[in-house]
C-alpha cells in the first residue's frame, strides 16, 4: 500500500515536473510551409484576405457592426456567439503576454513552462470543440438558411483546417519546448521558446481574423432571419 501510494506520488510529480500538451491530435498539414503554399491557392485564405469577400458580406453590409445592440438587437445566440469569441480573445491575449515575458526573460522557463501547459491544453482543446459545434451543427443550418451565404461558410469551415494545423503545431512546439526545458544534454530551451512563440503568434493572428470574420456572416445572418429557427448554443 505504501508502495502504491509513493508510486503514485511519484508519478504525479512527474507529471508536475512535465506538463504535457494536446496529445490527442492529428496533424493535416506537417509545417508551416506546407499550409502557405496551400493558402497562396487561395487569394481569400484565412493567411492573406484582410475581410470577407466581397459577395459574402450582402448582410455584414445591411447590418453593420456599429448598428448592433443599437438599431437592430443582439438575441441570446448571437450574443452567447460575440462572448465566447471574446472569451477566446482574451485568453488568447493572456497567453500572448505571457509568452512575451517569458522571450524577454522576465519570468523563468521552467516556471513559465509550469503556468502556461494546462492553460495551452484548455485553450486548444475548447477552441476545437467549439469549431465542432459549428462545422457539424450550425453551419449545415445557416448555409441552408441563407444559399448567398453558403460560400462564406465553407470558407470558415476552410479556415478550421487551417486552424487545426497550427493547433497542432502549436502544442508540437509547445512540446518540444518542454523538452528542451528537461534535456540532461543541455540543450538550450531559449530557441525552442523562440520557435514556440513564433507559431503561437501565428495561431493568434489567423484566429482574430477568422472570429471577426465568422461574426460577420452569423451575427447579421440571426438578426435577418431571427434566432428561433436555429435552436440554442
Ligand atoms: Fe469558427
Ligand atoms: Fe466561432
């Protein structure tokens, strides 16, 4: 009994000491390079276009941002839409600052390593359920709703594969970081951080363009048809 008892001390030490991150995770794309040169295919890829296209933004257009909340109303969906993005913002941005003070050396590696991996884990995979909800149950019924829109939807849908590859990059670089951090060779953790850092950064950009975009179709697609039809989040 004592025996299992430290073992199992042990083992959750360890698995203090290592903090893992996103083990449960395919790979679509296998570098960075490899989903550029499938964004360069496509001029309005999550990578390159800096709004809508054009022939998807018939709504975004009838109600624009600044009229929401003011002239036409925000219901309880759309609404929970708006808060979950800006929940994943401001994670995201929380994640960003802390990475920061890490490159410049104002927290520790290994305490950085400490705070970020279970926050990485919930941020990654909260990201990817949500992503689900949408590809499988909501999106089938907005593109339904609304034919102009279909296009706009599956580029969203587009821009979730592109995500999911630097999901993965990130918790593989997020990984090897920590790895570094445990290395008995003495390999020096600062360029796997620096590498870490570079995809995260990639990840938060591509992602800020997909939610504003993503509210661009939904918000005005809700306040046009009502909310009733599509059920509840
Ligand atoms: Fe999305
Ligand atoms: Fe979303």
């Amino acid at each position: 009994m004592r025996f299992v008892k430290s073992f199992r001390r042990s083992r959750l030490q360890k698995q203090r000491q290592a903090p893992y991150v996103w083990g449960n995770i395919r790979f679509v794309s296998k570098n960075a390079a490899q989903t550029k040169e499938y964004s360069a295919l496509n001029p309005f890829s999550l990578l390159t276009r800096t709004e809508l296209p054009p022939e998807y933004r018939v709504l975004i257009d009838k109600f624009p941002r600044a009229e929401w909340g003011a002239v036409h109303t925000i219901g309880m969906l759309g609404q929970f839409w708006l808060d979950r993005h800006d929940g994943f913002r401001q994670f995201s941005a929380v994640l960003d600052e802390a990475t920061d003070k890490a490159l410049e050396g104002q927290v520790q590696p290994g305490e950085f390593a400490q705070w970020f991996a279970p926050r990485l884990n919930h941020f990654l995979g909260a990201l990817n359920g949500h992503h689900q909800i949408e590809d499988y149950q909501y999106f089938p019924l907005f593109m339904a709703a609304d034919g102009r829109l279909k296009g706009g939807f599956e580029l969203l849908e587009e821009d979730h594969h592109l995500i999911h590859d630097m999901l993965a990059r990130n918790a593989s670089a997020a990984n090897d970081f920590i790895r570094a951090l445990q290395s008995e060779t003495g390999e020096d953790p600062r360029k796997a951080l620096e590498q870490y850092a570079l995809e995260a950064k990639g990840l938060l950009k591509g992602l800020e363009r997909h939610l504003e975009d993503e509210e661009d179709l939904i918000l005005p697609l809700l306040m046009e048809q009502g909310e009733d039809k599509f059920g509840h989040y």
